[in-house]
C-alpha cells in the first residue's frame, strides 16, 4: 500500500509538477510572445522612421533639384533682361536644355518643315502675289514688369512689279490707272492697352532675298530670318494721318530677337511643293512654330521690355497666295491650364484658322483647320484628309465691345469645342492691300489678349455604347486671334 500510495502520490506530484511545468512553458510563451510583440513594434516603429526619414530626404533631395533647377531657370531668364551682348550664347543655353525633349515629342502633324517657311513668290505670284512672316509673342517691362503682347510681320508683295521706290496701292492715282502695289512692308505693334500698328515700307530695290532654306529677308536695318528677326518701325502720327497709303498709326518700335520653333502644325500634302506649284492657292498658311520662344529685347515708344523663352507664349507662321479668305478666322494659344488636373500645360498649343478656303476654281465654304498639341498628343482637324472625316461648325460673333469665337470640330472618336472672346479696345484692325490694291475686309479685327475655355472629348465605352467622355477642360490666356469679314 505504501508503495501504491508513494506511487500515486509520486504520479500525483509528478502530475503537478508536469502541470507546473505546463503552467511555467505557457508563462515563458507568453512572455516571449509579449517580448516579440513588443519588439514588432519596435521594429514597426524603426520601419517607420526610416520610411519617414526616407521620405523626407527623397523630398529633401527632390526639393533641393527643383530649387536648384529652378534657380538656375530663374537666372537663365533673368539674363534675358541683361545687354544684348549675351543675347546669342543665354539663347543657345536654353536651347541646349530643351532641344532633345521637343525632337523626341515629334508625331501627327508636329513635323517641321522648312521648305514650307521659305520664299514663295515665284511664277505667277511673282506679278500676282504676296508673302510674309508673322510673329507674335508676350513681353514684360523692365522697370514694371506688365506683360505686353506684341506682333512683328515681315510681308512682301508683287516683286516683280518693284523698282526703286515703293508703289503703294492705296494712293489715288495708282487705283485710278491699276497701277498695283510693290514692296516689302514690316508691320509691328502691340496689342492690349492702347493697341497700335506701325508699317515701315522698302522698295524692291532694296529687299535682299534668301530663296532657299532656310529663308532670309532683309531690307536696310529690318531682317528675318528662320531663329532671328531684328528691325525697327518708326513713323510720326502726323505723317500716319497725312498718309492714308500707309493703313497704320504712328508710333516706334525695336527689337532683335532670337527664336525657337518647337511644335509645328503642318498642314499636309495640301502645302507640299508639287502641289503649292500646281495649284493657285488664294491664301496657303504654314505654321512652323504654334509653340515657339522667343527670347531677347523690345522697345515700344521709351518702354523697354523683355521677352523669355520660358514665358512669351509666342507663335510663328506664314502665308502666302493671291488674295484673302472670307470669312478670315484664326485663334492660337500655348498659354494654357487644365481646370481637372490643375495644373498648367507645359507643352501644349493650338491653333485654328481658315474661313472659305479656295485655290483656282475650287472653293470650300465654311472650312476651318484645327490642330491641338495635347501634351503631346495630337488632335487634328484637316479637311484636306478627308479619310479622317473631320466636321466644323462656327460661329463668330462681333459685338459691340468684344469679339467672340465659337468652334466645334471633331472626327469619329475626338471633339474639341473652343471658345474665346477677345475685347475690341485690345485690338487692331489689321490692314492689308490684296495684290491687286484691293482692301477686301471691312473690318479685319486682331488681337493677341484673347481668353477662353476649350473642351477635349473622346468617344469610349459605357457599358455596350460609345460615349462622348472628357479629356480635360482647359482654360486659355494670351490667345491670337483674328476676325475679318
């Protein structure tokens, strides 16, 4: 018996102790769970901080190369407003710095092509033509620092009419017997408060031209060349007033400035040199730079401003022909900012022009082209593609103190409506003769403060149908704009 009992009790104990030993392991469990965890957390905790830290010094770093980028930038248009003996070489350094982005952007109809740039009035355009180069872009004044929107033309017209002295079509005894204008014109101005346009006229005699590419005209101390145009206008208000064959205001002017060309709108086949040599074009248009910099010094009057490439919003583009289109329309922006995203859109542009296209007996009412450069994704309505099957509707509005556009264009899968406004006290009236001394507009309205909104749709799938969906809402600032009937 005792030995049972010793047994039992032994189990017993030994059970205890077993349960003891149990107790004590799950004890030790539990400790060592509580340790981990409290070592997770610590961890957890470590993780985190060096996440944050991290964090913070990616946003350190990235701040610190903004800042570093950005004042570089800063200082690289601030030079812009230095003496013009570093015009060229602070040039070439944004040039270097944005080259490579703009030529690997390039698709669609943002293909430069310098050969549409050059000289045209050859044949019979020679005797029955014009040409010119226009230019217009935003710059700040020195001592206020207002933006002002300017405009620089280079325009030629009937070569082989010239001589030695300029034949203006507008005098009297010229409409009278049919004698036609000759002469090389450079038109420049301002628009905004207190809008003007100033015309500096050379006769043929005196006009040196670069036939081939890239281009070049130059007539004494006014030149323009394919990244460059240098000149002065001046004329007294008297003279402008006691010289109605002049069509401008009085007024000064200067400039030497260098440009950039960075995305094109290239209308096709339609301005190709088989085509354009066969066909009697009423007015082609070429656009090598709806988004260009300009960079460099203006003089209006005894204000001097500054132009930056990185905010002069400017625009270069040609035309060339016999006469003008009727209806005249043209709209053009880069300055432009998304309402979704916002943000500003630092490459984009648009531009619309046309009216009633025609060359030789052919004519097309009611036809606009449409191009937009969405961050790089192009948008383009061209009635010379028709494969595209592009569709236009507008409408133009002159109010008593404004001037109003309203667009809608679209393909199959894109739609883009446009709408700007521009006030009338902002602009000019632009005044050109036709080759055959004929003023053909009653009013041709320009402007370069024109504001707005454009609306990008493209067609996508809801559900089983295809619906209209919004790309983005831009608003428009500093936007061309032209209106003649």
């Amino acid at each position: 018996m005792d030995k049972v009992e010793n047994q039992e009790a032994f189990e017993e104990e030994d059970f205890f102790e077993e349960g003891n030993a149990a107790e004590g392991l799950k004890d030790k469990v539990e400790e060592a769970k509580k340790g981990l965890a409290e070592k997770t957390e610590e961890i957890k905790a470590k993780v985190s901080d060096s996440k944050d830290a991290v964090k913070e010094r990616v946003e350190s770093r990235k701040e610190e190369v903004h800042e570093k980028v950005s004042t570089a930038r800063e200082e690289l248009m601030a030079k812009f407003a230095e003496d013009k003996a570093d015009l060229k070489e602070t040039f070439d350094e944004y040039l270097s710095s944005v080259r490579a982005d703009i030529e690997a952007n390039r698709t669609g109809f943002n293909v430069q092509d310098q050969s549409k740039n050059q000289y045209m009035l050859n044949g019979d355009l020679a005797e029955e033509g014009y040409d010119w180069w226009w230019h217009s872009f935003t710059g700040y004044n020195k001592k206020t620092g207002e933006p002002k929107t300017f405009f620089i033309e280079y325009y030629l017209i009937n070569p082989a009419l010239g001589g030695s002295e300029v034949i203006y079509g507008q005098l009297p005894e010229n409409q009278d017997v049919g004698i036609r204008p000759s002469y090389m014109m450079v038109k420049a101005g301002a628009f905004g408060d207190k809008p003007v346009q100033i015309h500096r006229f050379f006769p043929w005699d005196e006009v040196e031209v670069y036939e081939g590419v890239p281009f070049s005209v130059k007539a004494g101390d006014c030149s323009c060349e394919e990244n460059r145009i240098v000149g002065e206008v001046k004329l007294t208000k008297k003279a402008a007033k006691e010289h109605p064959e002049y069509m401008c205001d009085g007024g000064t002017m200067s400039w030497d400035l260098f440009i950039d060309k960075q995305v094109a709108f290239n209308v096709g086949m339609g301005t190709d040199k088989l085509v354009r040599d066969a066909a009697k074009y009423e007015m082609a248009w070429h656009a090598e730079g709806i988004k260009s910099a300009y960079g460099g010094i203006v003089k209006l009057g005894k204000e001097e401003y500054v132009v930056r490439p990185d905010d002069c919003y400017g625009y270069a583009d040609k035309n060339w022909g016999c006469s003008y289109t009727i209806p005249w329309i043209w709209l053009s922006s880069n300055n432009l900012f998304s309402r979704i995203s916002g943000k500003k859109l630092e490459n984009s542009a648009f531009v619309i022009g046309g009216g009633r296209p025609k060359a030789g007996a052919l004519e097309i009412d009611n036809q606009l082209l449409g191009a937009f450069w969405y961050e790089g994704e192009p948008y383009e309505f061209n009635f010379t593609k028709a494969l595209t099957l592009p569709k236009t509707q507008f409408r133009v509005v002159e109010g008593k103190n404004k001037v109003t556009w309203k667009i809608i264009q679209q393909t199959p899968l894109t739609k883009i409506y446009t709408s700007i406004e521009c006030p009338k006290k902002e602009m000019i009236n632009n005044n050109y003769e036709t080759p055959n001394g004929d003023i053909i507009h009653n009013k041709l309205w320009c402007g370069g403060t024109g504001t707005g909104y454009i609306k990008i749709y493209e067609k996508g799938l809801d559900g089983f149908n295809l619906e209209w969906k919004m790309v983005d809402y831009l608003e428009v600032s500093n936007c061309g704009c032209e209106y003649g009937e």
